[in-house]
C-alpha cells in the first residue's frame, strides 16, 4: 500500500465554504473541552505523520511550535518546498520571527488567517494553535480532494458515501455522529482491503471495539497514526468535526484512486523509458560528435602550423611529436569516430522500431559532417608530414652548407693572415738588385697564388648565396664574414696591383735574376695549390642517401688516388730544383743566406705538406668505408619494411574483400554471418601486432633519416589508412547485420524471408555495391508483386531514401519491407492514459504527476510538458496532449 505524497505545489483558488470557515474560526474559540482533547490529539497525530519524515515529533501541540522551527518544518515537509532561513536565536523577537515565516507562507498559499497572529503563537495559546493547524490541514490535507465536480469537504464527504453504500449499518451524513459506532471506518477499511477486516463479524452495539479495531488497522497496514481516542468519540455526544475530517482525509490519501493511476502509470512509464533512452542516447551522439569535431577543430591549426624551427633538433622534435600524435592521440579518436558512427546507427533503428522520428543531429554533426571534418584532418595530416620531411631535408643541407663554409673560410682566412702588411711594405726602395729582382719575382708567385684563390673566394660567395636563398638561421652572420673576406680580397687585388707598379718602375735597375729559385717559386706554388685543394678534397664532408652514391664517391676517390704517382713526380722534380740551386751554391761557393727570395714555400713545406696529403687518403678511405656500412643497414632496414609491407597490404585488401562477400552471403542466418564477421573482426584485432611491428620498423627507417624505398610501392600511410578502413568497416559490417537481427526479431521475420530479401536485393545490386539506385529498385519491387505507380513510387522512395542520396541501402530495403508489420505504442494511446491520471480533465497538474508517476518520469513531464490554454485551464494545467504527440513526431492532434 503506497503512502500519499503531498503535493509541492497547490492551486491557489479556494471554495466558498472553505473561506468561510476560515474566517468562522474565531467564533469558534470557545472549544467544547471534549472537542478540544480530541482535535489536540488528532492534530498531534497528524503532525507528527509528516515530521517523522524529517526525523522528529512534538509531544505537546502548543509548547512544541512556539518558536517556529518545527512549524516551519512540518510545511517543508508536507509542501515539498524550501522556507526562508529561520532564525537561529531563542529570544521572543526571534521566535516570532520564525512563526511569521510559516504564516506568510500560508497566506502564500491562498489562506487567509483570521485572528491568528505570530505572538498568540509564541505564548503558546493553544486554541491559537488548534486553529492554525485545522487551517494547515484544510489546505494541504483536504481542500484538493475532488470526487466528481465537489471538492474539499463536500467531496470528502460525497467519496465517503459512494464507498460505504453497499455495507449495512452505515449512512453517512456527516463528520461527527455518523462515525461514532466506528462501523463507517471499517467500512472504508474493507472496501479497499478486504483482507484486513472480517465486516460480517462487526455488531453495532460494540462501537468502542469497532473504532478500536480500525485505528489498529489503519495504524499497522496503512501507515495511518492513530490520531483519536475510542471513549472520547462514542462518550461525547457529538465528536469533533474537524477531529474526525482529518483522520478521515488519511484514508482518502491512502486509497483514491490507486489501482487506476497506477495502471496508467506503469503504461506511461514504460513509453517515457523508452523516450528517455532515444534522448539519453541522442545525448551521448551529441557528446561525442561535438569532443570529436572539437578536437579536430584544435588539431588542424596545429598540422597546419608550418613555421619552420632553425635547428635541425628543434626540426626532429616536431617530427618526434607528429609520430607521439600518430602512435597515441589519434588511435583512439579513430575508435570514437567508428564507435559514434555504430551509435547513429543503433539510435536510428531503435526510434524506427519504436514508431518514433528519425534523428537528426544538431546542424554540423551529422556522420557526414564529421566524415568531411576527418577527411579535411588527414588531408592536412598528410601535407604536415610531407612538410616536416622536406624541412628536415632542407636543415641537414644547411647544416652541411654552413660547416663547408665555414671550413672554407678558415682556410682562406688563415691563407690571407698577414698579406696586406706584405704587400704595403715599401722594402724595394733599399733593396740591392739582386734583392729587387727577387722581390719582383716574389711578388709574380704570390700573384699566381692569389689567382689560384680566386675560385675558393667565388666558392665561397657562391655557398653564402644559397644559405640565403635556403633560409639560414645565422644568415646574418654568413654574410657579415663573407662580405669580409669579398673586401679583403678586392684590397689584396688593389694592394697586389699597386706593389707591381712600383716593383716594375724599378725592374731597369736588375738584370740577374736566380733562374732556378724562380722556377722553383714558379712550380712549388701550383703544386702547392694543388696540396691543399686536395687536403680540402680529403677532408671535405659528404651526404648520401643510397650506397649508390657513396660507391660514387668511392670511384671518385680511387680516381684520386691514380693521380698520387704522377703528384709524386712532380714534387720529386720540384724538390730536384732545390738540389740544383744547393749543388750550384757548393760548385760555386755561393753562400745561400736566409729562403727563397721568390717564394714563401720551402722545401720543408712542401714534404710536411705531402706527408700531411698521404696520412689524408687513409682516413678519408675509413670514412668512405663507414658510410658504406651506414648505407648497407639503411638498405637493410629498406627491405625489412618492404617484405612486411607487401604481405599486409594485400592480407588488408583480402580481408575487405571477404569482409563484403560475407555481408551478402544469404546461404546462412544472420546469427552465423554474425559469428563469421566476429571471427573475422577477431582475426583481425590478432593481427594488430603484424602493424605494431611494421610501425616499429618505419619508426626506424625514419630515426635512421632514409626517405625512400624503391622495394615496395606500400608506405607506412597506406597501410595506415588500409587498417583503419579495416576496422570502421568490420565495425559497420558487424553494425549492420546486429541491426537486422534487431528488425527481424522486432519485427518477426523468418530467417527465410530475410534471405529472400536479401537475395532480391542482390539480384538487383548489379554493382555489387550494397545499394540500388532508384530504378533497380523499382525493378526489384515489381518483381516482387508490386503494382507501382509514380505517385506511390514517390512515396515510396521518401521512406526508404528520406535524405535524397539517390540510392537505397539494405537496411532501408529491410525496413520497408516490414515496416507495416509490428504493433507500437501510438500517440492516442499515451493521451488516454494521461486522461486517467487527469480524471478525464484536458489537462493534468504537478501534483497529479507526482503523485501518480515515479520521481524520474514525473519530472521528465513536467519539464517538458507547455502550460495548457483551453477554456478551462487552471493555474498550473500542463498540456499532456501535446506531450503526448511531440513524443510520436506528431502534430497536435
């Protein structure tokens, strides 16, 4: 037996009669004594029903409210709404504080409390406090009991009747002596549990054991307190009023109308159930389509991001965070677009089984949107890559560049160190004339020399320009050095220029020139050049990317090392010079003092410098050699991934074939396609490792730098992609035939009739695709007994085509073809059972719902239920008729 549950909130009209013995009650103080014992027990009775809820009682009814806090509790109860604060302090100014709250929420209510001030109260005058109570009861106890087109007392009174008619020994005409032989009670009691009371064993002569055995009745099985005492009614000679109105309206709460609204609750609830579900699960859609189009609104800007870092670690690292991006972020988004996807799907099915429209997503979330959104992701995916790659490309050239520039400026620069001071030296004009000519010769070999530096200046310059163009970061401190040098050298042209005229003015004042120092000068020079070209050579950097290049370079290289006989020979020659002039000097007796006037180079650093060239070509030669030994891992690396990769390609190609010949096989039921694909899909998830590895390797090609791989035409993208496609397709495949089984087990198809639908809807596939278009399927219906005209055709096609694709899918062609066949909930069945809750009204109250429908659903409706605007609404009406078509997707009906 269900307790009542007051209502939170209330009409605020009020009956005649109602008012009137409101404004009655101060004519009324003068209480009968007997009256007053069983109104102060039955009150106490009564509010102590509903403090229990809070976890309290009063003991005496006019001591226990006088400061206000309990009073204000007992409304909190009983209403279900929250009351000011009260006061905390204990001083009388307090107490009344706390009494005026609950009175001004009364009068709130529509009351109007005559006589009854907050200070009567507080001093604890209890015909005061009878008086408040009865006015309490009559508002949220009996004033909204309604039987037919009474209410309050007269309707309490007229249900009394109808249920007590039938016994024997009772008529009830009023609140006071029609109850004292207690045979009215336990009437009430047997109608509505007649399991409780043996009525034929009740006599009329035993009034005080009739009344008794109701109040213990009421008290153990109907959660109904004891509010009067036996004695009290059959010794007075006529019971209090309002004493017994109250006990009364107990079991009015307790028993009106509870079978009925309970039927058409549970009725109402399992339609709302399933309501709720569509909307939980058109939430869930809306959730996740709107994290998922979120994150690709934050991921595209930032593949999109392509300002380049000026390191070459800085370059990795951004390489470093696409790949975390690729092996951790991105996975398990692919996972919510499949599993959103399965999701629409599901819901769509579930509100066609269930009679309801279909949903439509908020507007840029639809499954189309959001395949656009990710195709538009892995488009700018693929660029970010491409771009990452060339950049890194770009960095290593530069960081390759800018070293060679930077050796090559050394080299000049410790070349020029000290040429300027020489050439402004103005020692010709004391010199001897053999100290003349030999100056003038000096001065003709460091004129060759300095023509042998001009391609390493052009070399130079010609490695600033294409960091510039290539962007390098330190390009200012390029040209800074190579503007530099530039000016160095146009000053070393000018000084050079200017040293020979003056050396040439003088050159009539010499006539003997030493030959062979000048020969010496002349060949030592070049040769000298050719030293350290090939030094430069030796100790040049190199970048390759394939062991074709470095076996290019290592021919290359052997081909350097043909020329060091014929090298050897020119040094011996040179060196058979400086024999010659020491032979002369012995034969003569000539005194060499100091070097080679013409030259700077002596013999000595010609033989260094020839030593230094042969301990070159051997390390050179290791180099060379570790190169090849980088080349052969990368080249092995190359065809580990291309073997993985040939075999995984086509297994996903296989498998996606497979996939679409199992999704149109019609030789088995729907349970084994659905056991094939899941095996199938299981295969599939084992085979994860075979990618994992593979990922593994590419990671390795590319932390080894290797761009290409002409061993297999499968990159690490298409097998990426091929797995993906894999997946949302096994995924979709497995979708499907689950939404078959739930439209054959909905619908009550046979396994036979599916596959005759199935092997119609094949026959007409003539692309094999899982689609019709238009007019195959208007074939396939004519050949199945269809007389089709174009109006109905029509009508046809916005049913199984509502968004106009132009084609027609299985489950539409499905759907279709059974959608005639199952029995739903309808809109007028929901409006009838409402008209229950609402006693045939045209609209339904708050508190009709709350007290009818459980906590959950009663919210649901009142949340989304409109104010009802017929002829006789009343304050508070809510429209539950066009509730109950907007559930359905109808108009008003």
């Amino acid at each position: 037996m269900r307790s009542f549950p007051y209502n939170n909130t209330y009409m605020m009209s009020t009956t005649e009669d109602y008012m009137t013995q409101e404004e009655n009650w101060d004519r009324d103080l003068l209480l009968d004594p007997a009256w007053e014992k069983q109104q102060r027990k039955t009150f106490t009775a009564w509010c102590n029903s509903h403090l229990r809820k809070a976890g309290t009682q009063i003991e005496n009814i006019e001591e226990d409210f006088r400061n206000g806090l309990k009073l204000m509790l007992l409304l909190e109860v009983i209403s279900g709404e929250r009351l000011p604060k009260p006061d905390k302090g204990k001083m009388r100014f307090h107490k009344i504080a706390n009494v005026n709250k609950a009175l001004d929420y009364i009068s709130s209510k529509g009351v109007k409390l005559v006589s009854i001030g907050a200070e009567e109260i507080v001093d604890g005058n209890l015909k005061m406090t009878l008086g408040m109570i009865w006015t309490i009861i009559l508002r949220f106890a009996i004033q909204d009991i309604s039987v037919e087109e009474t209410s309050a007392k007269e309707g309490l009174l007229l249900w009394c009747q109808r249920k007590t008619a039938p016994y024997r020994n009772v008529n009830v005409q009023n609140f006071h002596i029609s109850w004292k032989d207690g045979l009215a009670l336990c009437a009430l009691i047997h109608r509505h549990r007649p399991d409780l009371i043996d009525y034929s064993k009740l006599r009329k002569d035993d009034p005080i054991g009739n009344l008794n055995t109701a109040f213990e009745v009421a008290e153990k099985y109907l959660d109904i307190p004891k509010m009067l005492d036996a004695e009290d009614i059959v010794n007075t000679p006529k019971p209090d009023e309002k004493a017994i109105m109250t006990y009364v309206s107990c079991f009015y709460h307790a028993f009106a109308g509870a079978e009925q609204a309970e039927t058409a609750a549970n009725r109402i609830c399992k339609v709302l159930a399933v309501n709720q579900e569509n909307e939980r699960l058109m939430e869930e859609y809306e959730k996740l389509a709107s994290e998922l189009l979120e994150w690709i609104r934050r991921t595209i800007p930032w593949l999109e991001n392509r300002v380049a870092e000026q390191t070459m670690r800085a370059m990795q690292q951004k390489l470093e965070d696409f790949r975390d991006y690729r092996r951790i972020h991105k996975p398990p988004r692919v996972q919510e677009k499949c599993q959103l996807e399965i999701n629409f799907n599901t819901l769509q099915t579930k509100l066609r089984l269930s009679n309801r429209p279909a949903f439509m997503p908020s507007e840029g979330k639809m499954v189309s949107d959001i395949a656009n959104a990710w195709k538009g992701l892995e488009q700018v995916e693929k660029g970010y890559e491409e771009w990452l790659l060339t950049e890194i490309r770009r960095l290593e050239r530069l960081d390759h560049l800018a070293e060679k520039f930077k050796q090559k400026c050394s080299l000049h620069e410790s070349w020029t160190t000290g040429k300027e001071h020489l050439l402004s030296q103005k020692d010709y004009e004391t010199a001897s004339l053999m100290e003349i000519r030999a100056l003038m010769r000096k001065h003709e070999a460091f004129e060759s020399d300095l023509a042998a530096h001009q391609d390493r200046v052009e070399q130079i310059a010609a490695i600033a320009q294409e960091l510039n163009e290539l962007d390098y970061h330190d390009a200012a401190s390029v040209n800074t050095r190579c503007q530099g040098i530039c000016d160095q050298w146009d000053n070393l042209g000018t000084l050079t220029q200017k040293r020979r005229d003056a050396l040439e003015r003088v050159e009539k004042l010499w006539e003997t020139i030493d030959q062979l120092y000048l020969e010496f000068a002349k060949r030592a020079a070049p040769f000298n050049n050719w030293m350290d070209g090939a030094m430069e050579d030796l100790q040049d950097m190199f970048i390759v990317h394939s062991i074709e290049e470095i076996q290019s370079l290592i021919t290359a290289h052997d081909q350097y090392k043909a020329t060091l006989p014929e090298a050897d020979k020119e040094r011996i020659a040179i060196m058979g010079i400086q024999n010659e002039i020491t032979k002369i000097a012995q034969t003569y007796g000539i005194k060499l003092v100091g070097v080679n006037p013409y030259t700077v180079l002596s013999p000595q650093d010609i033989t260094n410098k020839w030593e230094a060239v042969k301990q070159l070509v051997p390390h050179r030669d290791q180099m060379l050699q570790e190169e090849v030994t980088r080349q052969q891992a990368n080249e092995r690396l190359r065809r580990s991934f291309a073997a993985q990769a040939n075999i995984i390609g086509p297994w996903i190609q296989t498998k996606m074939e497979e996939i679409g010949h199992v999704s149109v096989d019609i030789t088995g039921s729907l349970e084994e396609q659905m056991n094939n694909l899941k095996q199938y899909e299981q295969n599939i998830i084992n085979y994860k490792s075979n990618i994992d590895k593979l990922e593994g390797d590419h990671q390795l090609i590319q932390e080894a730098l290797v761009f290409d791989n002409k061993h297999t035409n499968y990159t690490m993208e298409h097998v990426r992609v091929g797995w993906e496609q894999l997946l949302t397709t096994i995924a979709r495949t497995i979708n499907e035939v689950e939404n078959q089984i739930l439209t054959r087990d909905a619908k009550g198809i046979s396994q036979e009739q599916l596959n005759e639908f199935r092997a119609s809807f094949n026959h007409f596939d003539r692309k094999r695709n899982g689609m019709m278009d238009p007019d195959d399927f208007r074939a396939c219906l004519i050949s199945m007994g269809y007389d089709l005209g174009e109006v109905e055709f029509a009508r046809i096609m916005t049913l199984v085509d509502p968004n106009n694709t132009g084609v027609v899918t299985f489950q539409a062609f499905i759907d279709f073809m059974t959608r005639e066949t199952a029995e739903t909930d309808t809109a007028e069945q929901v409006m009838a059972s409402f008209k229950i809750l609402a006693s045939d009204k045209s609209y339904i109250t708050v508190e009709e719902l709350r007290r009818e429908l459980p906590p959950e659903q009663a919210e649901y409706c009142i949340c989304r239920m409109t104010k009802y605007a017929g002829p006789d609404a009343s304050p508070g009406a809510l429209d539950y008729i066009s509730f109950s078509s907007a559930l359905y997707g109808e108009s008003d009906l």
